[in-house]
C-alpha cells in the first residue's frame, strides 16, 4: 500500500512539473507572438507620412521663416490621431482598415486591433499611441507640435500575458533636408 501512495504521488509531481513546463513554453510563444505582431503594427505605422501637413519640398534648407511655417502646420498635440474621413469601428480585425485609411503617422494615436493567434493561443490585442517629443528627452510628451513624435504600440493577450503588456516604441522626425 505505501508503495502505491509513493507512486502516486510521483505522478502528480511529474505531472505538475510537465504541465508548469507547458504552460512556461506557452507564456513564451506568447511573448514572442505579442513581439511579432507589435513589430508588424509598428513597421505598417512607419510606412506613413511623418503629418498629413507636412511637405518636405516646401522646406527651404536654413529658412527660420520657412521651418516655423512647417511647424505652425503640423497636426496639434490635443488632435493626434484620426481626422474626417479616417474613423472606423475600434478594435480594428483583419483585413484591417488602417492600412488603406490611415495615410500619417498620428493617425495611430489611441488605434486599437484584435489579431487572431495561429497557434492556438487565442487573440491578441494591438493599442497605440502617439505623442510629439523632444530629442533631447524622449521619454516625456511634449504638449506642443514638434519635430519628433514618439509611437507606443502595446501588444497583450488574456489568456497568456494577463496583466502584462509587450510594449515598443520609435521616435520618428519630420524629415526636412
């Protein structure tokens, strides 16, 4: 009798370290999947225009006048994001809209998406946002138009990265030569 209470408790240890192994493999297919999709946002995002204002053959190389007109024309920092025209419903599913819709990068702020896992781990929820920064310190928002915006995108998923978030960001420039 001793023998099989050993036993037994044998297989429920094995058991127990075989099922937190699974659920180990499937919390890191998780993150890298969450990474996948953040990445593929982000690379969709920066295929955009820095503003739908902003036209670069009308910057005049050393032209203060000139670079405080480009400025003055960017999207204000209180109106990031979609304009008449741009909305759809949120979450975003594919096929997803934002890609024929979206035509800047600000366009994204506060843009969200689900994406179906293809390997079984259920869905995935993609969220952004989009704030001007300053180069010299990009972690804080900058509450005025500017040079640079700084993109967030956050990926989760319910099942696997309860209350965790893979984030990424990028800072991109109006590009004036």
């Amino acid at each position: 009798m001793a023998f099989f209470v050993v036993l037994i408790v044998l297989f429920i240890n094995a058991y127990r370290v075989i099922n937190n192994a699974d659920e180990q493999l499937l919390t890191a297919t998780a993150y890298k999947s969450a990474t996948d999709l953040g990445q593929s946002l982000m690379s969709e995002i920066l295929t955009k225009k820095y503003d739908q204002n902003f036209n670069p053959s009308s910057y005049t190389s050393g032209s203060i006048s000139s670079s405080q007109a480009i400025l003055n024309s960017f999207t204000a920092s209180g109106s990031l994001g979609t304009e008449v025209g741009e909305s759809f419903t949120l979450p975003d599913q594919s096929p997803y809209q934002s890609i024929s819709k979206y035509n800047d990068v600000d366009d994204y702020n506060q843009y969200s998406r689900l994406t179906d896992s293809t390997n079984g781990l259920g869905r995935f929820r993609d969220s952004v946002l989009v704030y001007y920064v300053q180069m010299t310190n990009p972690p804080t928002t900058y509450n005025n138009k500017w040079w640079t915006k700084r993109i967030e995108v956050w990926v989760t998923n319910d099942q696997w990265l309860t209350n965790k978030w893979i984030k990424l960001y990028a800072i991109v420039g109006a590009n004036v030569r």
